[in-house]
C-alpha cells in the first residue's frame, strides 16, 4: 500500500491518476515546506496527532494551517469555512464548494486510518515523498529529521520510504552517503518538468520510477 507523505499534493494526485490510492490519508492535499516535513511528520506520529487541526487560523496566504504548525497549509481545504479549494493552476474557473462533512472530522478519521496502518505489523507500507533536490541536500537539519524517522519506533509495519528528489529541468544528481545509509529509504532523482505540466507532473514519468524501483 502505498501512504503519501508531502511535501505536497503531488504524490497523492499522481497515485490517484494511476489507480494506486487505495485509501485517503491525512498529509495527501497539505502543503509542507521542505524544510519541516519530515520533522512535522516525526512529531505528529509521536504525539497521535494531538494538535494535527487545533487552533486553526489563517495565514498571510489566506490558506488555514494549526497555530502549532505555521509552515504547513490545509492547501485545498479550508477547515474552517468547511470548504474544498480548487486548484489555482488547473481549475482557475471552479469555484469553492461546500464540503459534505465536517472536514475537521474528515481529517480525523484519515488520521485514525493511518495510525492503524502504520501500527500494524501485517502491513506492507510504501511512503511517498517529493522534496526539492537542492534545498534537501542544503538542509541539515532535513537529514536528521529522516533519521528520526528511518529509527521512529512508532511505525511498526514494514515500510520503505521513497523520496523522489525533484527539480523542474534536468540537473546533476549525487547524493552524499549518509542518505544511502538510511536503512527504510530508496532516494530517487525525479524531474517535474514543471512548464509542460505545471501542477502534478507526468504520471507516466511517476510511474516509471515506480517500476524502476520495483514497488509495483
């Protein structure tokens, strides 16, 4: 099964496209800034969740996002209005809609299903992640907070983390050995091609790391 984890809606819309999302999950439409998403990720499992949509306000970008976690957005929902946001590239033209729950509860059973995945030891989990190539390797603190993870003793199914480290053009990619090391993650070097697809890339281009890393 595989369980998006940021920095943003990317892997989750690409696994939609490719008939690969089985099951909602709580980080799926977030957006997380580089920097913090593997911190943000540690410290929600460590602390079930506790302030995952507390304390929600608005920010300079009027997208909501927990007081406790000012680098992260409910992208495409508002969880104070109870509205689902369109996307600003592909659908300039829809309008907001009125969400048919609660999505603060919405949130919270997607919350509860991952716990329970992730606490299982019959599951076999692959999570995703994007992360922009240069700023991961500029940021030591981002690698610290991967090793948090590969060692987090909360997740008790088995697991591999895939990271696919992007930039938007081709570009030169060497990772230092440490990252090699991490004993859950597979690190793989992906490019957007951000002016041909603006919003989620080429699934066909996401599929085929996929395969190449024999995760399907």
């Amino acid at each position: 099964m595989f369980i998006p984890i940021g920095s943003f809606c990317h892997p989750a819309a690409n696994l939609k496209m490719l008939g690969l999302r089985e099951y909602s999950f709580p980080f799926d439409w977030l957006y997380m800034h580089n920097e913090v998403s593997f911190k943000y990720i540690n410290h929600l499992i460590e602390t079930n969740f506790i302030h995952f949509t507390e304390n929600l306000v608005y920010n300079e970008r009027h997208k909501v996002i927990s007081s406790q976690y000012p680098e992260v957005e409910f992208y495409h929902q508002d969880l104070i209005t109870n509205e689902v946001l369109p996307d600003e590239f592909t659908n300039k033209g829809r309008k907001t809609y009125n969400y048919h729950e609660n999505l603060i509860d919405t949130m919270k059973r997607r919350v509860t299903r991952f716990m329970d995945f992730i606490t299982n030891r019959e599951e076999n989990i692959i999570f995703i992640c994007v992360l922009q190539y240069s700023a991961t390797l500029s940021n030591s603190h981002i690698y610290n907070d991967m090793l948090q993870f590969d060692k987090n003793k909360k997740i008790l199914c088995n697991y591999k983390i895939l990271v696919l480290l992007y930039h938007d053009t081709e570009f030169d990619y060497k990772l230092p050995e440490k990252y090699l090391e991490l004993e859950h993650f597979i690190f793989k070097k992906y490019i957007r091609n951000w002016s041909v697809h603006p919003t989620f890339g080429d699934s066909k281009d996401f599929k085929k790391i996929l395969l190449d890393a024999n995760l399907i």
